[in-house]
C-alpha cells in the first residue's frame, strides 16, 4: 500500500503529515505494510527541508521531519500511489486536474477519515506558532483514522 500527501509548498502540513502517519503506523505495526511520501502542487520550495516552526512543532511530539525534501507532485504519483491525500480543497482541486484519467488512485481530502469538525487542513505559513499546533492536532486524528480505515481494509 502507498499513500502520497499533498499540501502547496510540501514544506509545512504534507511532510508533518507524512511523519505523524509514518508514526501512528509504527504504533499500530504497520510500518512495513504502508510506504508513505508527501509532496507539494507548487515548486518553490522543491529540494528544501520542512519549515523551522514545523519541525518544532513535529519535535515537541517526538516526530522528526528534518530528514525530509519537498518535491513536487507530478501526473506519475497517481499511477504509484493509492492513495493521493491533500490538505485542502484548492490541493485537491490541483490534484484532480493533473490525475491521468487511467489512474485509479484514491484521491481526496486527508482529513476525510478524521472525526474532527473542520474538512480541511489551514495553511500555517503566514500563521503563528498556534497555527502549527492545531495542524499537528487535526493531523493526528487523521492518521489514527486512515490507519483503522487501512486495517479493516484487509
Ligand atoms: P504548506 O505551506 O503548503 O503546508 O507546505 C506553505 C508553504 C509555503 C507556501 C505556501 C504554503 N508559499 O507560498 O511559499
């Protein structure tokens, strides 16, 4: 199984997505079983590490992303991937137009298998520090639910 996230600059919400899942996968076991990436609709930050404020805030949770370098998504994931989550509507709006139409990835919206009220992930880079924490907090609860969602898959 491959899951691919996607935000715009894949600097701040995909690559902390990326660790939060890698991790809640650890717990449940399924390390081996899941092959995880993220990525960015944008290509300006393309080769660089995640933002200072978010590996700060990944750390204090004890999930390091500093190993992590954004690239860009391209119309090949679709065909790699079977999973292709974004953060927000205007991701999942460029993801629908570049997915080849005999790609039959799963595309949609992370926080689709997240109990919370909100239906998408807020972009943090013109925010503060708090803005950091809530996508941490909406993050999680997304990757405890597409874990559970993977294993009842079986
Ligand atoms: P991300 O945040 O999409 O969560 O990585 C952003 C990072 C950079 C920019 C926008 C959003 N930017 O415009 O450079």
């Amino acid at each position: 199984m491959k899951v691919l996230f996607v935000c715009l600059g894949n600097i701040c919400r995909s690559p902390t997505a990326e660790g939060v899942f890698r991790r809640e996968l650890a717990r449940a076991g399924w390390q081996d079983r899941v092959m995880v990436d993220s990525c960015g609709v944008g290509r300006w930050h393309v080769g660089n590490a995640p933002d200072p404020r978010a590996q700060a805030a990944a750390q204090q949770r004890s999930i390091d992303i500093s190993e992590l370098r954004a690239r860009q998504l391209k119309p090949q994931d679709f065909v790699d991937f079977d999973y292709v989550l974004g953060m927000d509507s205007e991701n999942l709006a460029a993801m629908q137009a570049m997915k080849p139409d005999h790609a039959d990835a799963h595309v949609g919206l992370f926080l689709d298998f997240a109990d919370t009220a909100e239906s998408e992930v807020p972009d943090p880079y013109y925010g503060g520090d708090q803005g950091f924490e809530h996508v941490l907090n909406l993050l999680e609860a997304a990757a405890k639910g597409l874990v559970e969602h993977l294993q009842r898959g079986r």
